[in-house]
C-alpha cells in the first residue's frame, strides 16, 4: 500500500513533509502507521463537521470553499487551512480576508507581483 511506502520513504523528512490526499481513509491509514507525520486532507466539497477529520492535521481547501467562517471554524481546532489553486489577485485577496493560513498556486510569480 502506498501509505506505508511513504511513511517508510527517504522521501519523507518528517519534519518537513505533510501527507495530503482527497482520500480521508488513506490520511487514517498513514495516522496508524506514524502518528507523528502531519497530514492535509484536500477537499473541493464543504466540510460540515471538521471535527469529525482526526485524522487530518490541515485542511486544503479549494478556493471556492475559502470564507472567513470555515477558516475560523478550523483554526479553532487548532488546524491549519491551505487554499488551493490561488492564481490571480482577488484569490489571493479572499485568502488574506478570511484568514488562510497558506495556498497553493500555479503562478507564484504572477501573485507575488500583486
């Protein structure tokens, strides 16, 4: 299975590696091999209950689902919110307003220069 590939894997630093996945049950699988590895669980759909997410370290979130609320709801469990694809200024910009704590883009350049 690739989860105890990975955990294994010279690839992974542990103390700078995050295991992301759109599959929560491969973010349980990597949990019960090594605790302590930082996991995201990536998500294009709303999350209701991100409590219910143990297994999940962080949240990457499509930028669709970036709002001051949902970030507000994760940081208060103590989790980070990473928004993804964020490639032009008003991304960037409903980012900073909601208060999202990183993201993910295709151009850093073009948003840099923003």
């Amino acid at each position: 299975e690739i989860s105890e590939c990975l955990v294994g894997s010279e690839m992974c630093i542990r103390d700078r590696c995050m295991i992301t996945s759109f599959d929560y049950h491969s973010l349980q699988a990597v949990k019960q091999l090594d605790p302590a590895l930082e996991t995201g669980f990536i998500s294009s759909k709303a999350i209701e209950q991100p409590e219910s997410f143990t297994s999940a370290d962080n949240f990457v979130l499509s930028i669709d689902l970036i709002n001051p609320e949902t970030v507000s709801r994760i940081h208060s469990l103590g989790k980070e919110v990473i928004a993804w694809t964020v490639n032009d200024a008003y991304s960037v910009d409903k980012c900073r307003k909601a208060g999202a704590d990183n993201l993910i883009t295709d151009k850093p350049r073009k948003i840099m220069e923003e």
